[in-house]
C-alpha cells in the first residue's frame, strides 16, 4: 500500500554498544511519529580491531563475515528492535566514501583532496569510515574506483556478503528496502578509470538488483544515489511510452503528461530564476550587475548565459557517471533516491543577487522539483534519502563526505582567516530551519515517497567504547542536573534530540520535536529551536 513518510539517518546505530541505547534511540524516534530510520548495514575493516563493531573483514583478496556480539548480532538488535518499534529500516550495503583507504593503500595514489597528516577521529565516528567500495579495491590488488563495479572478483565477494545479509533478515517486516550502496559514482577517494560511464554504474545496479530479487521476494530494492542525471547520455533502460500512461482525463482537463527532464529545460528554469531573481533585487535597490557598463547603462557580456547554456553542471551532464533515471528504470529498483547537500554539492550556477545561502536553498528546491520529476517520468516512487544545511556554528564538526578531517576545525590548522573569511557561506540557525521547512514543503508538494532528514542525533548515550567519538553535553536544563551526558556522533549535520525534551501534539502527525542543535562542550548553554514535522510530509 502508498506509504508516504518523514524518516531520519542513523548510520552509527549499529556500533552502540548499549541495547538499553538502541532500544531508547528507537523508541524516541518512533514516539515523534517517524517512520523510517536509514543505517549502514555494513561495517568493513581490514584488520581485526581491538574493540568496537565490525561486520566483515577484507583482507589480501578474501572476505569473513563476523557473526559474534561485536559483528552482526549487533545489527540484529537494531532489526528486532526496529519491529517492535513499528519502524522500517533501509538497509545500505555499501559506501561510495572510504578516504580512510589511503592510510593503508599501496597501490594507488592518494587524493589530494585528503590530508593524511590531521588527526582523524576514532573508527565508525564518520559515516565515511566504515569501509565501502575503496576498500574493497584496494585489498583486492586493485587501483581504480570504479573497479568495484567491473572486477569479477569483488562483485563475488560483494554478493556473498549481500547474501548474507539479505537472507538473515529475509523475513523480518522492519527492512523497509534493500539499497545497494551509498551515493554511487564513478569517483570516490582512489583515481577513477577513463573507461567508468553512466552505463558502468547502471548496469551494476541492475546486476546487484537482479541478484537480491532472486533471494529475496519479501522485500524491495532501491537505490542509493544522490540523484545526479545525464539527460543526453544513451540509457541501458530508456523510457517506453505506453498505449494509456495516465487515466483518460475528465471532460474539459487536459491529460497531465510527465515529460523526462532535459538540457534545454534546465537552462530555461535557470534564466527564468535569474530573471525573477533580477526584478527582485532591482525592487529592493539590491541589484548586482554582472555586464559592463556602456554610456551609463548596463551590458551584459553574455560570457555567464553562455557558460550556463554550455555546461548544465555537474549533477545534470554525467560527469559523476550516475544517470538517476536510467537506474530506477531497471526493473528490479523499486523506488529511487536523491540527497540534498549544497554545502557539498553544487545544484546550479550561483545567482549574483542571491546571497550564499540563498542560493544553496534556490537551487536545492529545484534539485528536489527535478529529481521528482524524473521520477514520474518513469513512474516509480523516489525518496529524498538524506539532506542537510551545515550551519555557522557546526563549522567546527562539518567533515565533508570524502574528508577524514573536519577542515574548519581549530585543531586543524585551518581555522582563522579561513573560517573567518567562509563562514558567511554558511546558513545561521535560523537561515537552516527556514531552509530544512522549505524543502519539507517543496517535498510534499512535488510529491516525494519519503523525506529523510540527515542526521538524527541524541544525548544521554551511555557509551564506553573508545572506537566512536561521543562529546559531553551541556547539562544545565536536564532532569538530572550534573549528570555526565554524551552525545552521537557528529559531522556537521547531526540535530540533537534530548530524551527527556520531546512532546507529541495531539492531531494527526502534528509532531514538534525539541532540539538541541548544534552544541559543543565549550557552550555555556544548548540553543534550542523548533522543528514541526508536518503530517502531510
């Protein structure tokens, strides 16, 4: 049955050490009203480490699956909790993200977006360092990314660790899909072959999706991408009108066709927001003008109408080697997914009469219209599987996707005039609630499966382990005044949500959840802000 949901991302659930800590996570999530949860469902290392979880060791070409108390029973908890919470869980299998393989790669050269030299955070504290697909190409004897999707050998060792998973949970009603991997791309960390197409990575969705259904009836399989598209790259899976697409209309309506997105659309949406965006300004006297001036009056020189109508960006051209439509028209994808991340990402060309923040939220709204679009255009459901703002005061936690650092740290080394001279480029706290309601109403309204806020955070985890790095939480309005609280983890995005602060409305889905966001142990006080979950979201 159409089940539209409001879900969250916590990747690190499985590595609690605490079931008392799972089973409270769990049950605050599911007293908000919330849905779906999405967890990394693997954990790959490759040495054994002293304590802490892992799932499965990769080593010198050979696999092995952990299943004691520190490996996949862990992930047991989490499922038989899930059920009776009444929450469904997605179910990723692997990372696109693994830069922590050039602490250990001998056969590849380093990015040179990674800085081996600053200090990284205790294993599983990122969503970055749980393995994924660089590990497996790197202790498999192999240089490039995409040889994850193309090597005969780690494709086996891929799908005998899927299996495993898959038929341990094969008739558990809390897996909610089966998502083959985290923002799969032709690059990742290791260098990426001149060979990697959109087609590459397409036809590994439909491998693995072909796979996972012929062991598994119960459940969906879905994918993981962050929704990039090439709309003028030949499709493995090209979209086929049927004789009726749509209902015949009522008498006097036109029939509503859903048309694929395309290249000629993108720059006409963009000149249009530049336009509206123009007027805006010149009413309020704020406007920037990027011409020359001739004779008193402004020019323009064409050169950025000219740069836009050539190159529609990466998100759009293929350059990533995903083309999101392609993949969820293989028949055995049952819904698709896109991520929302312009502090990472970018989703269209800045407009000068926006400011940073400003344009990050224009072109996120339209990423989220597009990627819905290209959706309908197929006819299958899509999911917003995580977005978030980093916002002013988080710059101290922010670690991007491919980093092991958090660059505007001050024990990094950047800080200062960097930090300084960037800040601005990041929204304040109420800039990122503005933002995060916009996109839940855009959601709703374009007419998104689910919409799944990243990350959820918590305090008053009673973690001992030393391989996830929790921070103290400031106690000064808890129930129990002085007591020691820690918190999750933290890259930048986590909302915290105090145990003891959430309260439920009553009517419909009227959810109003307290958090804490963000803190650190410097602050004196947790600022607190309101975040309304709408029911029809």
């Amino acid at each position: 049955s159409p089940l539209r949901f409001v879900g969250t991302n916590l990747y690190w659930l499985p590595t609690l050490d605490s079931n008392d800590d799972i089973w409270n996570m769990l049950k605050n999530i599911s007293d908000t009203g919330i849905k779906v949860i999405r967890i990394w469902a693997f954990n790959d290392v490759n040495t054994i480490p002293e304590n802490g979880t892992w799932f499965q060791l990769i080593q010198n070409g050979t696999t092995t699956i952990n299943d004691g108390p520190n490996g996949l029973q862990k992930l047991d908890t989490v499922i038989q909790m899930a059920e009776q919470q009444g929450l469904y869980v997605i179910m990723s299998l692997t990372n696109n993200w693994y830069p922590f393989v050039n602490s250990t790669a001998t056969t590849s050269t380093p990015s040179t977006d990674v800085l081996a030299t600053v200090t990284s955070p205790p294993r599983n504290t990122l969503s970055n360092d749980y393995g994924g697909m660089d590990l497996y190409v790197n202790q498999f004897g192999l240089q490039n990314h995409d040889a994850f999707y193309t090597s005969n050998e780690i494709l086996t060792a891929f799908q005998n660790y899927t299996k495993q998973i898959v038929l341990r949970y094969v008739n558990s009603p809390a897996v909610f899909s089966w998502e083959l991997a985290n923002d799969a791309r032709c690059n990742g960390t290791l260098p990426t072959s001149p060979t990697c197409t959109t087609q590459t990575i397409t036809q590994w969705h439909a491998v693995m999706a072909a796979f996972i259904a012929s062991i598994d009836s119960n459940h969906i399989v879905s994918a993981g991408t962050s929704g990039f598209q090439c709309t003028d790259c030949p499709k493995l899976y090209p979209i086929t009108p049927t004789a009726s697409p749509t209902p015949s209309p009522a008498p006097g309506k036109k029939r509503n066709k859903v048309t694929p997105l395309t290249k000629e659309q993108i720059i006409r949406q963009r000149a249009e927001s530049r336009r509206q965006n123009r007027a805006a300004a010149k009413r309020a006297g704020t406007l920037k003008e990027d011409g020359v001036r001739i004779r008193g009056r402004w020019v323009s020189t064409g050169i950025s109408v000219y740069v836009t109508e050539i190159s529609i960006g990466p998100t759009t051209d293929g350059s990533t080697g995903v083309d999101s439509q392609d993949i969820l028209n293989i028949p055995n994808i049952g819904f698709g997914s896109f991520q929302v991340f312009p502090d990472q990402n970018s989703y269209a060309p800045d407009d000068p009469n926006l400011s940073p923040v400003q344009n990050k939220i224009q072109s996120s709204l339209t990423w989220i219209q597009q990627s819905a679009q290209s959706a309908a255009a197929v006819g299958k459901p899509v999911v917003l599987n995580g977005f978030g703002l980093v916002t002013q005061s988080n710059l101290n936690d922010f670690v991007p996707f491919n980093l092991t650092y958090a660059p505007y740290a001050s024990d990094t080394g950047f800080a200062g005039s960097k930090r300084q001279s960037s800040s601005s480029d990041y929204a304040d706290d109420s800039e990122q609630e503005s933002g995060y309601s916009s996109f839940l109403q855009m959601g709703n309204s374009a007419g998104l499966a689910g919409v799944m806020q990243y990350q959820w955070g918590s305090t008053g985890v009673t973690q001992t382990s030393s391989t996830i790095q929790l921070d103290e939480l400031d106690t000064t309005n808890s129930p129990a005044s002085g007591a020691t609280l820690v918190a999750s983890p933290n890259d930048g995005y986590s909302m915290y949500v105090l145990h003891y602060g959430i309260n439920r409305h009553s009517g419909s889905l009227n959810v109003i959840v307290l958090i804490t966001q963000p803190f650190n142990k410097s602050c004196s006080r947790a600022r607190r802000q309101w975040l309304r979950i709408h029911k029809d979201c």
